[in-house]
C-alpha cells in the first residue's frame, strides 16, 4: 500500500494474527463471482483443491457474514458450521490426499468491496472494486485471512457487458450471452488471498508491452485520453528499471493499472493488478504538483516484495513497506537523478529526527509502528545497508533471498541471514542501530548525506554558518545563491530562511524558472508588498496548479482594487483532481464587489454549493465543505451531504465530516435544522445522526 492511511490500517487491522491451519495446504481455487449492484450483493461458487498434510478432522475458511447454499467435499455434502466468521467442515481427512471442497455462497459485504456512483442518476460513473488488504478479502470470498496460505486463484466474473472488467492474471477468454459476459482470469503462481483483486468500471485502456517484453495495461476513463500520457508517465521504463535493479525478472504474468474513485489508500499493489486513486489522473500542468511517478513505482515495487515474498505477520512489516519504499526512490533517482535522490531522503530524515527527538521514534521490528517509521525509516535503512555492503554484494543478497522464498512467506532474520551470506558480514550492529531501535541516528545520516551529495553538503555548511557566524544571514545566502544553480538549494533556502531575506533579494529570486522555488516564494510570502506585486501576479501564469491557487488567493487578500483583474485572469482554470483553483476562484468571485451580475452570481452560486454531493469525490467535496463552511451559512443539501460525508468509506472524509457536524452543532439554530432533516433519512446515514442528536 502507500502511505495515506496506512497508520490506521496498522494499528486497527494489520495486527489480528489470523490462525494458522498447519494440516492442510490449500493450492488452487477456481471462482465464479457474480456481483449484483442492486443489493450490494456478491453471489459467488468456489472450488479449492487441497492437500492434507498431517491427518485432521475438521478445516475452516474466513469467512464473514456468509450465507451458504451448498458445502460438498468431493462432490458430496459435508457437515459444516457456519458461524459467520468462519465456515467449518468436518471429516476424518487422511495425510497425504487431495481433495476439493465446493461452496456456494451469498453475502452483502461489510467491507473490502466498494459499490459507487449506482444510486445516482449520472452516466458512466458507476464502479465496483475490491480492497483486499486491512480490510479482509474473506468478506467477498470464503479464503484466508492468514498471509501464509499461498493459492493460485483464477478468477471469473460475470457482469453486465457495458462493463470493463479487470482482475488478477491473464484475461483467457471471455462468453456473452444476452447482456451479460463472463471474464475468465488465469493466474498460473499462488499468492496470498489479500492480494486478490477485482474493478469494474467504464474504462478505456492502454496496452503494450514494455521494452523487455512485460504486457502492460494502463487504464483510464473514457474522457481523459488526455490525462493518460501525464498519469502514466514514466510507467513501463520504471517497470523495466526495477526488473533490471532487483535482478529477478517480474514474476506475474502481465501488469495492470486502475484508478478508482474515492479509494481508501494511494494505491494497492494486489498482484499484477494495482488499484489506485483517480485523485492522481492528472493532467500534465498537475505533474509538477502531484504525480503518481512515486506511487506507481512503489507499488510496482511491491510485486516483488509484499506479492512474490510475503511477511509471516505484521511483525516483518519492514520487508514489504520499506523495500516497496526504497526501490520507488531508486526508481525516482534513475528518473530524475541523483540530487533528486538525496534532497528527498534528507526530507525524509528531518521528520524522522522529530519524531526521534520528541521521543516517538520507533523501531522498525515493532508491528505497531507508524507508516513514517515503516516507510522513510525502512527505505533509510535498506540505503544504509547497501552502502555498507556494496552494490555487488547487496544485489546478490537481495537475489538469493527473493529466489530462495519466492513464492512464499519470511521473516526479518530470513533476509539478514541471506545479506550476511552474500557480504561475509555480521550485521549485528546493523540490526540493533536501524532495526531494534527506537532512535533515528540523525547525525550519522547527516555526515553519510553530505558525503554523498555536493549539494547538500553545500546547504548543510550554509546552515551551520548561518547558526554560528555573526556576518549579515543575506550575505552569506547570497554567496551561496549566487555561486549555485542548484534549484534544490535555492528552494531550500526560501523555504527555510526566507524571514531573513529582503525584498530586493526576493525580487531577484523571483527570475528564476524553477517551478518549485517560485512556489516556495508564493507560499512563504502572506501579505504581498508593493515591491513584489508584479513578480507576484507572474505566478499566476506557472504551470502549477498549486502555485496558482496560492498567488490567486494571496494577490487577491492583498490588493482589494485588482480583485477583477486576477479572477477574469484564472477564470476557467480548475486544477488539480480536488478542483483546488476553481472552488477557490467561485468563492473569491462571489465575495468579489461589482464583479458578477445577479444571473452569474446565482449559477456560480450554485456551482459552489452543488461541490459537496456525493457525485464528487471525496476530495472534492471535502475542499467545498471546507471553503463553504467558513464564510456562508451551509444550505439543507449542503447538511445533508455532510451526513452522507459521515458515513463514507474513507476514514479521513468521514472523520472530517463527522468533526463539522460536532462544530454544527455546537448551535442550537444548527441542531434544530439538523433534528428536521432527520426526518428524511435512513439506515446507517439516519442511526449516525440520531446518535448526535441525542447526546446533550
Ligand atoms: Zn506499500
């Protein structure tokens, strides 16, 4: 997975260590899934074979919440007990044989399967798709929810023909009969059952083969053939890349791509078949600002470690997390060099020293740490330790450890035993200072950062000189900005100093064409003096949607008299997937005097208000709650949406949305309207809210 919300996922579900069932080894399944949008519903069939390896009277699956018609073993019903966590069977099953165990089911799943856009009127919106891992793939299929039960699972859906279908493996073949078509999946590797995944969706999808010869398929909604190029970008050469630099070739059959809307993560590596969020469908103004360049590559990344070796539990986190990490950052460096490399790898030590030096620091063994440990921490970790091996050495390590377990399950001390190997070191030190402990080695990584790159040794002795010398700050930053092209430092130093820059400094740092300094400009700067305003109105010509949004709304804070001016000037722009300038370009344009006619201000108006409902996405509507909120009075729609906000599926929209309602209704002119529109509500929406209500 990557980082948004990966804290959550550890500490509430990563942790439930699932039972393992030593007797049996369960090695196929052959599925027919039919989802049913109407109900919310998974009708399903599935054949496991497995093999009984000690003698053993009773087998169970996960199963959540599962209505079961038929249980055969072999053909032949089997006595079975169905307690809604699990299905149980019972035979006297002798070692050493194979059998086949047929269930046929019906379940509404809870979670793990996500129906969108099919209660609304709009066209081509409506998706289905799955979330295997934190959220448990036995709400949709009896499996396992213990990670060292490896299958191959082929999968077939049957669904609507309009549909696009995409799902583990290879697409075999697929049968129409009237309105519907079934997809036929093959996988021919097992893996664990987190990791099995479904979308469907309206899709259009880009196919070919990589440089050496992995097939690729990048799906894309039909109206934005144009944000393909952008999105993907970089897409089969990191493929390539991370073939290449592991040295294993890629061990899935083909690899795909799916954004989806109102996703839970960034994005979900389930094998050879990444789900991820449409908030990174991009268009390429966006790249500068948010592109899913690193996403991309981590999760890819993942199908390596995590899909092909996979932890024994959450204690081993690191060998997933930190590796899908690091080989994303290798990725980036081979992309965008090496000063790109260590700029980011020092961003990531400075919050890794703070979360040190506030005494939060975590060990990267211990299966509650945080995403920041498990992520930055182990990406840190595995960079340190190829430094001290070498790459030969590294490299080979690395190679017989994923050749070694492919396939199948490790453990921490699986993978240093396989780095001792192929280096001939003990790296007992290694472990205690980078994985057993608490602390981050801040300095250490410091005098290792500066000895690698002339860039950052360059800023790290203009921050100690600026710490300890008694000459003018400007002075001594000027000899650095100007003997240095580096953009990096440049805006590193705006970021960091600019309270101790003067105007004229500014407005000589303002001809530059970086994009990223010019925006470290823009959003240091609160109030825009007299000296800047031309440098200032520049910015909202960038090719960055952030940096746009920022001079827009600073510009307009600060000179009342040109307010029309910069909004007929940003008019039409809408920014980033969160729609970030043109909700706040409707704000400003209908606080902005004399600048609307009544017939404009009521459609802008309405635009404004409409962003909150629920045919959005979630950053969207959280944006446009966020903006309306603070200035105007929310309309009865407006609450009403919010209450559906607080039951969404995504924990920090809900969050956000429940937190507004508290602050609602802190009023009590609020909590009658609220009390009103209950009347028109049911289910989780209704109970949510009446739980509110009743609370004094
Ligand atoms: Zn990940």
């Amino acid at each position: 997975m990557n980082l948004i919300n990966v804290l959550l996922f550890v500490l509430f579900t990563g942790f439930v260590f699932s039972q393992p069932q030593p007797s049996v080894d369960f090695f196929k399944a052959d599925i027919d899934i039919l989802p049913d949008p109407d109900f919310k519903r998974i009708n399903g069939k599935v054949t496991y074979s497995f093999k009984v390896l000690n003698k053993t009277d009773s087998v169970f699956l996960d199963a959540k919440n599962m209505d079961f018609s038929s249980v055969l073993l072999n053909g032949k019903k089997v006595r079975n007990a169905n307690t809604k966590e699990k299905i149980v069977f019972y035979k006297k099953l002798k070692a050493d044989k194979t059998y086949k165990l047929t269930l046929a089911y019906s379940t509404i799943p809870e979670q793990t399967v996500y129906f969108l856009g099919w209660e609304d009127s709009i066209p081509h919106n409506n998706q289905i798709w799955t979330q295997g891992q934190g959220k448990y793939t036995s709400h949709w299929l009896p499996s396992f929810d213990d990670m060292n039960e490896k299958v191959e699972f082929d999968l077939s859906l049957t669904f609507d023909k309009e549909y696009e279908i995409i799902a583990n493996g290879r697409l075999k073949d697929t049968l129409t009969k009237d309105s519907l078509r079934t997809w036929f999946f093959d996988m021919n590797k097992p893996m664990s059952s987190y990791l099995l995944a479904f979308a469907i969706g309206n899709y259009n999808s880009k196919k070919f083969t990589t440089k050496i010869g992995i097939p690729l398929e990048l799906y894309y909604y039909p109206g934005d053939s144009l944000k393909e190029e952008p999105t993907y970008r970089y897409s089969s050469q990191i493929l390539d890349f991370l073939s290449d630099e592991i040295g294993i070739p890629y061990p899935w059959q083909n690899y795909k791509q799916i954004p989806v809307r109102d996703f839970l993560y960034a994005g979900m590596e389930n094998t050879g078949t990444t789900i991820f969020s449409d908030g990174f469908v991009i268009d390429s103004i966006a790249f500068v600002d948010k592109n899913y360049v690193n996403v991309n590559a981590h999760e890819m990344a993942h199908q390596w470690f995590g899909n092909l070796v996979t932890e024994k539990d959450g204690n081993h986190h690191w060998l997933h997390e930190g590796f899908a990490t690091y080989y994303a950052l290798l990725a980036e460096k081979k992309l965008f060099g090496e000063d790109y490399f260590y700029w980011k790898l020092y961003e990531s030590a400075k919050q890794l020293q703070k979360l040190s030096n506030q005494g939060k620091g975590e060990a990267l063994t211990d299966p509650k740490a945080s995403s920041l440990t498990f992520y930055e921490k182990g990406a840190w970790a595995l960079h340190i330790l190829r430094t001290m091996l070498g790459d030969t050495a590294f490299k080979e390590g690395i190679q017989s450890y994923l050749n070694k377990y492919q396939y199948s399950n490790v453990t921490i001390s699986d993978f240093i035993t396989e780095m001792q190997k192929a280096s001939g070191l003990d790296l007992l030190k290694f472990e205690q200072t980078w994985l057993k402990s608490t602390q981050f080695p801040f300095d250490e990584v410091k005098t290792f950062l500066a000895s690698s790159s002339d860039d950052l040794q360059t800023f790290f002795d203009l921050q100690w000189e600026l710490t300890s010398s008694n000459t003018n700050n400007e002075e001594l930053i000027k000899k650095v900005w100007d003997n240095n092209s580096s953009p990096r430092i440049k805006e590193n130093i705006i970021l960091d100093y600019h309270k101790s820059l003067s105007e004229s400094f500014l407005k000589n740092a303002f001809t530059t064409e970086d994009l990223k300094t010019r925006q470290a400009l823009c959003i240091t700067t609160e109030r825009i003096p007299s000296g800047l305003k031309i440098q200032f109105e520049s910015l909202l010509q960038d090719k960055s949607y952030i940096t746009i949004e920022n001079a827009l709304y600073r510009l307009w804070i600060s000179y009342p008299n040109d307010r029309i001016a910069y909004l007929e000037r940003t008019k039409g722009v809408i920014g980033l997937p969160n729609k970030n300038v043109r909700l706040l370009w409707l704000f400003l344009a209908v606080l902005t005097k004399d600048y609307l006619n009544d017939v404009e201000k009521a459609d802008y108006t309405e635009e404004l208000f409409g962003y909150t409902s629920a045919e959005y996405s979630f950053e969207v509507r959280q944006n446009a709650f966020s903006v309306l909120a603070e200035v105007f009075p929310l309309s009865d729609q407006n609450l009403l949406d919010l209450i559906n906000a607080s039951v969404h599926h995504s924990w920090q929209f809900r969050n956000f949305a429940r937190s507004l309602i508290e602050r609602l209704l802190k009023d009590d002119k609020q909590k009658e309207r609220f009390l009103k529109l209950s009347k028109e509500l049911k289910g989780k929406e209704l109970r949510y809210i009446q739980s509110k209500l009743e609370v004094k």
